[in-house]
C-alpha cells in the first residue's frame, strides 16, 4: 500500500515543466500578526457573505483543464484551468517568479479569467519540497539573479553559476554565510526570501526554536539541498533520522551528464546527475503553512490567480510513503509526539510501555526519542539488524499491539489534520489579503487509502485514480464497466470538501487500449455525472481515460445542458455507509499495511457500495468523523458498518438514540473489535458495540443476530459480505447480489416502509440517482448506464425500456402540478408515461443509451438558480 511504486499518480510529471545560531522564535508565531488576523477575518467574512447568490464555481459542475492554449480550454468548455502561471510544488517564491516578477504568467492569466476561466496554480501540501538545478544570470537592469536555464531546458546550458532553487531559497538567504558582492551566486534568490517586505516571513526552525539556517556535513555540502539544515528542521525523516529515506529524483537525461559540472549532483547508486531533488515535508513542521501563506499572497498579487490545485493534501508523503520509517519521523513530529503521550496518558502507562523510567516525573519526557524506541523494540522483539528500511522486522504484525507505535499513528493523523486545516485557512487568509476573495483550494489525494487527514477544511475534493492496480482499490481494482462501479469511490472522496462535487483525474493505466474507445469512456464519463464527478484532463496527453473527442463533447453536455439545469440540488439519501479512516491506519505497520490485499473494511464499503448502487437504492458515505454531525443520522432509515474494527466507544451513545428512534443498523464481522483514537486503537475486552449488537464475543460469533432498541433494530452478520462481492468475479457477483439485496429489503420490511426510488425492471448495470433541490421544487432521476464491451467493438447497449416508482416529493401538491422532462446527450427522448398513484410517482422511460436525468418540476416553481444555501464564490 505504501511503497511509492504504488501510489496512484502522475501529477507530478505532469507539471514538470551552518549555524544553528541559538536564536528562538514562538512556534506558531506570525511575522505580520495584524496582517494576517486581517485576512484572516476578511477570509472569515467572505465565507459568512457566500451564503447567498449563486454557487462558485468549484461547486457548479466544475471543469478543469490543464492547458496553456485559450483556445483549448474553451473547446473542453473548461471553467478552471492549470495553464502554467505561478507553479510551485515547494520550488521557491525566487524559481515561481524569477523571471520578470510574473508580469507575462499576469498578462495570460488575463486573457483566460477574462473569458469567464479561473486560473490555477500547481501547489504541494504536505508533499515534497522540489529543488530543480539552474543556471544563473546576473541582471544589471534588475540588479539581481535570474534564472537562466533549469532542468528542463539544461540541454541549453551556457556555461554559467549553477545553484539549486527551492523552498530552501525562501527560508534561508545565508546573510552572512556567503560572500557579500551582490554580483556573486551567494544572494541569488533575493529578493524573494522570508525578508521580502510582502512576500516574507518567519525563518524555518528547529522544534527548539533554533533557526535552520546553512548547511550540513560540511564545506562540500554547501549548496547541495539534501543538506540544507531548512529540509533537516522542516523535511520528513526516515527512522534512522535521514531526509533521504522519501527522497525522489529526477535526472539528467544520459548524454548530457557525461561530464559532471561543479554544482550538478551525481547520484552514484543511479549512475546519473540529478536535475531535480525532491524531498518529503513535515507535516507537523509549522513553518510551511507560513510559506504556503507566502506563496498563495505571491500568486494572487503577482499572477492574478483565483486558485490553487494543491497535491498531496493528505500524510503521502509526510507519513506513508515508502512505508512510514522512510517519511514519518521528522524532528517536529518526534518533538510534538512527547507532549501528546504526556497529555493522553499516565505516567505509570508512559513506564509501562518503556517511554519513561519508573516513577520517572513527567517532565522526563524530553530525553524520550520515539526513533530510538522503535529501533530498540525492532531489534529486541523482531530481530532487526541493519538499517534497510525494508527489513522484515518493519511488517511484523506484532507491531499492532505496541501501543506506543498505535500512539504515534494516532498523533500523526490528528496533527495532520490540524495542518491540513491550518493550510486551508493560511490560504484563503493570504488570497484575501491579495484581494482574491474568490481563491478556491483544491485538494489531490481524497481517498481513504491516504489517511483520511483531510476532514473538510478545503473547497473542492480532487482525486487521482485508475481502475487497475491502485492502493484505494487494492490488487483487484475497480474493474471496467458494465461490472466496475467508481460511485461509491466518487461518493466518498466527495465527502471530504466543501463542494458538492468532486474532480476527477481517471487515468487510463492498465486499459490504455479499452479506454481510448469512447464507448467504455462515456460510460464512465456519465456515472461521474450521475453522481456529481467531474473529469479533469491535461490537453494533448493520452494517458487520460477516453479520446480527445469524446472528453470534449462530454464537457460541452455538461457546460451548456447539465450545469444550467441542474443548478442548487442535492442528493436525496437514506442508506448510510460507514467509513472509518481509523480502521485503515489501524492496519498500518511501520513498514507497510498489514496485508494490502486483503483490507476487510476499505474494499467492504466499495463492495457495499457496487451493490447499493447495482440495486439502485440511494446512499451516501459517511466518515467516521460526520457521524455525530447535526442532522446526518436523521436523515437515514438505514446504516451500514461493514467490518469497521476500529470504533470509538462516545460514538456508541449516537447510534443507539439513533436506533432508539426507528433507525435500521447493520454491523459485519468484528465492527468494534478495537478502541477508537481514545482508545488508542486497543483490543476492546467487549466488543464496542456489544451493546448494540448484543454480540459479546468475536472468538464464536454467531452468523447473524438481532437486537432491538426502541423503534429500531440492529442485525448483526458475522461474515464479511461486501468485502466478498467487491473481491468477487462478475459470476459470483451475479450469485451474490440477491443475498445483499435482501439484507437491504428486510430493513426497509422491518420499518414498514418503501425505498424513496424503486425500480423493478431496471438492470443492474443501470445507474439510478435521485436529486431535488426543495426550494426549486424540483427533483431529478439521474439515469447511467454501465452496459458497454469491453472488447471490440465497445460498444454501448441501451437499456431496455423501464419503470420508476418515485416517493412524492414533499414540493408537490397535485398531479396537475407536475411536469417532467428528459435531459439527455442522446436523441430526445420523452416519458412513455407517468402518473401518481397515492404518494408515489410512477414513470415509465424509454431506451436510454448513455444518461438522461429526468426532471421533475412543479409548474408554480420558483426561477431557475434559486438559492439554496450552497456555496456561493461565484465568480471565476
């Protein structure tokens, strides 16, 4: 799951284009106090003014492009596009805007934004800081040095200073450290340091407060970023304490490093001349957040931009990549771990775990390393010897039952979320202070896979994915349609942001030849529509799912037919499926997940889902951390918990007044096998949800088992169904899905009352999805069908005709009232008929190809883009 090879990407690729001198700062202390608490209360009043008027963007259908042609953008009717200004994946404020201030990326942004297309920046979160190699020029005009050439034109090299750009520039001038002629390299990246007068800040430092300036291992380090004390305060370490554990390459192409320069790194292990050196960060680290402010402020005034797609806003990097002892142990995250153990736990828990001496005071905690711990419990308990981060001894599954390395894991989640929160509103303070109250923060890495660090704190939910091989779908992938299902992923990425929407990169990798077809593509094109995904794609590259072609006139349906129509609804819901990031990091080890194969609670949820969705009943997903939010139980009859080991014991108390009142629960398998967070993830001596369940003990379960409380009930399954239907082959699927079916059909038999949206007829490879937006007075049936070859000549069959039996919607007062129509990429179509019989509406459709939504409106309904309450930074 965690080695890089694994990793579900691309983007990065796609955008290539000492002293320690005592002195101690406030750790989250801000340069500018009264500048930032400013916008940071602008930020806090635009949010408060974007409560009325028409959505934003990020939250209308949004389509995002990357391309530098205006041209382009307007032929995939984009509404957002990357096109090049103002990237920077932690390369430095002096590499982003060296040239000429950002005056040429200001007058392109221009035309685009003019013609209605917001422009985004490429951002790192908590990624990897990059340092490309570059050729300096000095400027007497601008009295100052440029940037030449870089690693990407270095074929060009003219013979001139060669230094290494990135975030380092930004954090460390070096006064003092190198000569002083400004005409000398030494103060090549002035003025864009932390000393600018607007684009500065406070210097990175050591948790100590020491400031990281210079470099290590000596004279023949200068220069060389790996050594920077900046990426030794700030950067994500190895178990061993080394930045280089998640440290990346990209390297010269052969025939032009075959004489290496003074300045060019030679990586003797690749046998080549790195160009650009990548190097993990810190989640915990505190100082980039204050970059991150610097460089959304650089990018607003300087590029005119309204927006950032931010990767890896998620622990990748700073905690999973490589496996967690090659990237998560910077100094900030050793540091911090000491106070949260202090703050969680007792002294006597701290000895008896061997983290403090016995009766050793608190305050002792100072001389606790938790590297060194886990290196002595690898050695002593695992028979760890060496250093290879890949031993063995690291993916030991005891290591599930050490509660300090449980601890760690937790800190490192809640933490991250507190930085991912902390970047968001950095960002939109900066933007505000620029004067973009308009700035919309996109966020890469959204699916539970990552971690689930990010809770909310971000506008629109962005995601990278494929249906082969992939760490969110496991060995299995999701599989091609018409037996591949990406709603319920779609669904649960979407669940962590603002918008009602999520953007999706689909790669084609693994069905490069199927997806260049555009019947498969189509098929997938819609599903996203069908539930609110929106395809991102990058002008001219194939690696994208489906034909240049197809991706146009997609986006052209959407912008000119969907988006109109569909304006301010919302999904109608009554089925729950629990989602616990925690039973995901549960399974981590030091080295690895546990088992990557075989995630019993991740491919459950996809596996419930495919089915929910193959029998056509209306669900969302719900995180672990929404599960108490105000109103989200009470909007569903049904919820499921399939094989969530982890749960948190408060949590109970929720779904038992929940229950109480005529809720249906489904619990699988060992569902509270474990503690919660406060729990520390410890084996409960009762299962959690015993009482609920009224299953005490998981050594014998019995294979299914009521429980009443009040109104509702809860069944417990002592097998694990949806893992086995996602794992399944189209044949047991097809075995399976009755099965399912029915678990679903007795809860609703039990509270004795009719899904809101049934079909009998529809086929599975139908997707069925049900909208309304109340103060519109309309409703939607978003109609998707899966039912495409895979296999020459892919091909699309329509569905045969079918029915729908619709509950009345709470709008409608009469049948006279009702009016429907048909949206459709496909020949217009019509209602074979329709009518209402008691509080349902019944319709019967004609053959559809590829999507319809049928629309469902009140003749006495209001205009058109009625406010309802969703986001509303609306212009691009």
């Amino acid at each position: 799951m965690l080695a890089e090879s694994r990793r579900v990407g691309g983007c990065r690729a796609a955008h290539r284009g000492v002293r320690r001198d005592g002195c101690h700062f406030p750790q989250f202390h801000w340069t500018d106090i009264q500048r930032r608490l400013g916008a940071a209360l602008a930020f806090c009043l635009m949010i408060a003014a974007s409560r009325a008027g028409p959505p934003a963007w990020w939250d209308d259908f949004p389509r995002v492009v990357q391309t530098r042609s205006l041209s382009a953008a307007r032929a995939y009717s984009a509404n957002a596009v990357i096109q090049g200004a103002a990237h920077d994946p932690s390369w430095g404020l002096w590499f982003t805007f060296g040239n000429d201030d950002g005056l040429t990326a200001s007058n392109t942004v221009a035309r685009f934004q003019s013609a209605g297309i917001a422009c985004l920046s490429y951002n790192e979160a908590w990624g990897q800081a990059a340092n490309p190699i570059v050729e300096l020029q000095w400027s007497e005009e601008q009295s100052r040095w440029l940037p030449q050439r870089h690693f990407w034109n270095w074929a060009e090299y003219g013979g001139g200073p060669i230094a290494w750009a990135g975030a380092w520039t930004w954090f460390d001038d070096l006064a003092g450290g190198w000569p002083a002629k400004k005409s000398e390299p030494g103060y090549f990246a002035r003025p864009y340091t932390r000393f600018h007068p607007v684009y500065g800040g406070e210097p990175m430092v050591y948790p100590d407060g020491a400031i990281a300036t210079g470099f290590l291992h000596g004279p023949a380090a200068v220069g060389d970023p790996r050594s920077s004390r900046v990426y030794d305060a700030g950067g994500s370490k190895s178990i061993h304490g080394s930045v280089l554990g998640n440290a990346d390459y990209e390297f010269i192409p052969r025939g032009r490093n075959d004489a290496t320069r003074p300045g060019e790194l030679w990586i003797p292990e690749a046998a080549a001349s790195a160009g650009e050196v990548r190097l993990g960060k810190d989640a915990a680290c505190p100082a980039w957040t204050n970059y991150a402010f610097a460089e959304t402020l650089a990018a607003v005034r300087l590029a005119g931009l309204r927006g950032s797609w931010t990767d890896n806003f998620s622990g990748w990097d700073s905690f999973m990549a490589h496996g967690p002892v090659a990237s998560a142990f910077g100094d900030w995250s050793v540091a911090l771990f000491r106070s949260y153990l202090t703050n969680r736990f007792t002294p006597d828990q701290l000895a008896a775990w061997g983290v403090l001496a016995p009766e050793a005071p608190s305050f002792s905690i100072t001389n606790f390393d938790v590297r060194s711990y886990l290196l002595t419990v690898a050695s002593n308990q695992y028979q760890l010897s060496g250093t290879s981060l890949t031993a063995t001894a690291w993916s030991n599954p005891g290591w599930l039952t050490n509660p300090v390395w449980s601890a760690y894991k937790i800190f490192r989640r809640q933490n991250g979320t507190a930085a991912l929160a902390g970047y968001d509103q950095a960002v939109h303070a900066a933007a505000a202070l620029g004067g973009e109250t308009n700035f919309a923060l996109l966020a890469n890495d959204q699916l539970p896979s990552n971690g689930g660090w990010a809770r909310g704190t971000f506008d629109l939910a962005s995601t990278e994915l494929s249906l082969g091989w992939n760490v969110a779908g496991g060995p299995r992938g999701f599989g091609l349609p018409p037996y591949g299902r990406l709603a319920p992923v779609y669904k649960a990425a979407r669940e962590q942001g603002r918008s009602r929407f999520v953007n999706v990169w689909l790669y084609n990798h693994g069905h490069e030849e199927v997806l260049r077809h555009s019947g498969p593509a189509l098929a997938l094109f819609y599903e996203m529509l069908a539930n609110h995904a929106t395809p991102f794609f990058i002008d001219g590259d194939p690696a994208f799912c489906g034909p240049p072609e197809t991706q146009k006139a997609f986006l052209s349906f959407v912008a000119r037919q969907a988006a109109p129509a569909f304006t301010g609804r919302r999904p109608v819901e009554e089925v729950g499926l629990y989602l616990s990031t925690s039973t995901i990091n549960a399974t981590m080890l030091p080295g690895d997940a546990l088992n990557f194969p075989r995630q019993q609670h991740q491919y459950a949820v996809w596996g419930w889902g495919t089915a929910l969705s193959e029998l056509h009943h209306q669900y969302r997903i719900v995180p672990e951390w929404k599960l108490a939010e105000p109103g989200l139980l009470a909007s569903l009859r049904v919820l499921i918990l399939p094989n969530a080991s982890v749960f948190e014991a408060a949590d109970v108390a929720v779904l038992r007044d929940w229950v109480a009142g005529g809720g249906y629960l489904i619990v699988t398998g060992d569902s509270g096998a474990l503690e919660g967070e406060n729990g520390n993830f410890a084996a409960a001596k009762t299962p959690v949800l015993a009482s609920l369940t009224g299953v005490a003990d998981y050594e014998a379960p019995p294979a299914d088992h009521t429980h009443f409380a009040g109104a509702g009930m809860v069944r417990y399954l002592g097998q694990n169904p949806g893992w086995e239907y996602y794992q399944g082959t189209a044949a047991e699927r097809a075995a399976r899905l009755a099965g399912l079916g029915k678990i679903i059909a007795d809860a609703y038999a039990f509270l004795g009352v009719a899904p809101v949206l049934i079909s009998d007829n529809a086929p599975t490879t139908v997707g069925l999805t049900l909208y309304q937006n109340l103060s519109a007075r309309e409703s939607f049936i978003d109609v998707n069908n899966c039912q495409v070859n895979a296999r020459t000549p892919y091909d699309t069959t329509a569905t045969p005709s079918f029915t729908l039996d619709l509950a009345r919607p709470a709008w409608l007062r009469s049948e006279a009232d009702l009016h429907a129509t048909i949206l459709s990429p496909d020949n217009p179509l019509q209602l074979v008929s329709l009518c209402v019989v008691s509080n349902r509406i019944r319709a019967q459709l004609p053959p559809i190809r590829h999507y319809a939504s049928i629309i469902l409106r009140s003749a006495k309904a209001p205009p058109a883009g009625a406010a309802d309450g969703s986001p509303t930074r609306s212009r691009p």
